[in-house]
C-alpha cells in the first residue's frame, strides 16, 4: 500500500467512528423505539460476552470438550460461585485464574 492509501484509510476510518458514534447525539429527543427492543438491548452485553466466553469453556479447536480433565470446568465453576457470593468482578477473575493456574501447571490439565 501507498502512503496515500494509507492516510485514506486511516481518515475514512476516523470519520466512519465519529459519525457512527455521534450518530445519537445529534437529534435532541431519545430515537423512538418498542418496548420490546429496549428491553433486547438492555441484555445485549451480556448475550455478547457468554458468545465470546462459553466456547472457551466448552470447545478446544472447535471440538467439545469430552474429558472432566480440563482446568477451564473447575476454574469457571470456582469463579461462579465466588460471583454469585461476592458480586466482584476482579475477585471472579482472580478466583478462576487461583483455580486453573495450578491445575495447568501443577497438574499439566
């Protein structure tokens, strides 16, 4: 690619990202929309995350997982239950690497 090729890029992308996010603050009143789309958009952050998160849990290299020897089960189960008793994101973090790290290197799962 040409220098010029890559000023282009870099400016049209630059304008794609102002004018999408100012897109809604230009108008002065909320967008209209149904209930039922306010409600959708309410959850979609976290339908987002269990489709990044739950084939990492699940699935190695596009296979499910067919062994209870895989650190990611105990870690995730462990980071669960710290979430549903503390509702601390960084101490969820912390409890499932404290469970897989030893599992993966102590016992090699």
């Amino acid at each position: 690619m040409s220098d010029a090729m890559i000023w282009i890029a870099l400016v049209g992308l630059g304008l794609i990202t102002v004018v999408t996010r100012g897109f809604f603050m230009i108008g002065d009143q909320p967008l209209p929309m149904p209930d039922w789309l306010r409600e959708l958009l309410k959850v979609a952050p976290l339908a987002a995350l269990m489709a990044v998160v739950a084939p990492e849990i699940f699935m190695t290299q596009g296979h499910a997982i067919t062994t209870w020897q895989d650190a990611r089960w105990p870690a995730a189960l462990a980071a669960t239950g710290y979430y549903f008793w503390r509702r601390g994101i960084l101490g969820t973090i912390l409890v499932g690497m404290a469970v897989m790290l030893p599992l993966k290197l102590g016992l090699g799962w």
